[in-house]
C-alpha cells in the first residue's frame, strides 16, 4: 500500500465546493482538537506563520521568496513558548468569506488562535505582520496582552520617531491606556518599534547598549514557532524508500 486516505474521494468534489481542505479537514480537525485540549500552555504563546513545504497543486499554494523552501502550504500557528509545543493551527486558504467585513486579516488569525486560551491572563508575542494597537485593545478586553514589533507605517506610530538619524542605543517611549510604544535605535538609522500591553513602565539595562526590557523581553518569547518549525524539519515523518519507488507518507 502506497497511499493512505482519510476521506471519501466520492464525495469529495462535493465537500470542496465549501471546504478547500476537504481532503484531509476531518482529520485536520480532531488533529486541531487534540492539540487544544491535551495541553495547557503556559504564561507565553508565540504567534507566526509556517509554510510547509509542497509543490502540490492547489488553488492555496504559496509562494514566498524569503523561506528556506519557497513553495508550500501556509500555516497560522500558535505555540507555547516553553515547550514548543503547537497549541492552534489551522491553514491559509486564501479569502475567508467568514472574515468580518473591514477586520484586519492580521487581526482574525491572531483572535482565533487565541480563542481557546483567552481570558487567563496569557501574554501572546508577534511580528509586525500581527502587531496593532486595534489589535492590543481586543486582547485586553480578553485579559490578554500582546508585545511585538510593529511596522514603521502604522498608524501608530508617531511622526516624530520616524526620523532615520537618530543615534545608536537611544529610546523613546509613549504610552496610551491600552499599551507602551517602544521605539529602540539598534543602530544607526535602524529604528525598532515595540508595541506592549504588558508593561506600564519601561526600564532600560545598565549595559552599553542600553536596551530596554521590552525588546529583551521580546528577543526571549518570539522563537516559539521558528524552534517548532527547525524541529518539524528536523524530525521529519517522511520515509524514503529505496530507489525508483515512491515516498511514503506516515501520519
């Protein structure tokens, strides 16, 4: 036997017309379910994008120049920082007629993911693809607070802190009632911003550098997903077989 299948082929035509992942959505799913209810994360959940490797054909294939492999299947995927272990997940598969009209994409990935664990006090870390200050206020109201990094063409973002000379290892704080903005000149001309609901008051070390605690706190919890995906790499459960015969494929 070469291929296991997971669904009805007949009806799948069918299935497809509403569902993109029909081929696999019924495991994927009790996947999904177990993932959420067999563990209980931690304080911290890191937030990013996986893309599998596939050259499958199918009208959700991505294709993106800045990955290892550039062409596979987009996964939203949600980790707990301790373990790496997947807490949520679930596929890109382009335009989501479900999607509120006028709510970010960023936005919708993030709260779904985060819905099983809301309201438990978590703190949830992203990258400036997610990070928004629309986006802070939702998960406070859901006893959760966000830090991560936030593009420089945010609304955000003040006029004033998008200057490109400023001088190394200086910074600038601003604060709303909803979250702190950090803005961290690493280098010269190289501005980074931070957005965090989790911390009122911002300290920087007594190093050199001059760093303050939300971009060390930042360079701490960010690797969830990125250690998660080295592994999956890493650890593969695709079976080579001998030369001439096909892959085979062990779920």
């Amino acid at each position: 036997m070469q291929h296991l299948r997971f669904d009805d082929k007949s009806t799948r035509c069918d299935r497809a017309k509403t569902d993109k992942f029909a081929a696999i959505s019924s495991v994927w799913g009790s996947f999904v379910t177990n993932c959420i209810t067999c563990y209980n994360p931690g304080l911290h959940i890191t937030i990013d994008e996986q893309l599998f490797p596939s050259k499958t054909r199918c009208s959700f294939l991505q294709y993106i120049a800045s990955k290892p492999d550039k062409f596979g299947i987009k996964f939203w995927v949600a980790c707990d920082l301790k373990s790496k272990y997947i807490c949520n997940v679930f596929p890109y598969l382009g335009k989501d007629p479900n999607r509120p009209t006028g709510e970010r994409l960023s936005e919708n990935v993030v709260m779904r993911l985060m819905e099983p664990f809301l309201d438990k006090g978590r703190n949830v870390t992203t990258d400036n693809f997610f990070t928004s200050l629309s986006l802070a206020q939702k998960l406070l109201r859901r006893k959760t607070t966000i830090l991560g990094t936030v593009n420089r063409i945010r609304r955000e973002i003040p006029q004033s802190t998008r200057q490109t000379d400023r001088n190394a290892f200086t910074t600038q704080v601003f604060s709303t009632s909803a979250a702190t903005l950090t803005a961290y000149a690493a280098k010269r001309k190289k501005t980074v911003y931070i957005l965090s609901s989790m911390h009122s008051v911002v300290q920087t070390d007594n190093t050199t550098k001059r760093k303050p605690n939300t971009v060390t706190l930042y360079n701490k919890t960010k690797c969830g997903v990125d250690v998660m995906d080295q592994m999956v790499r890493e650890y593969t459960v695709r079976k080579e077989h001998g030369a001439g015969q096909s892959p085979c494929f062990i779920t």
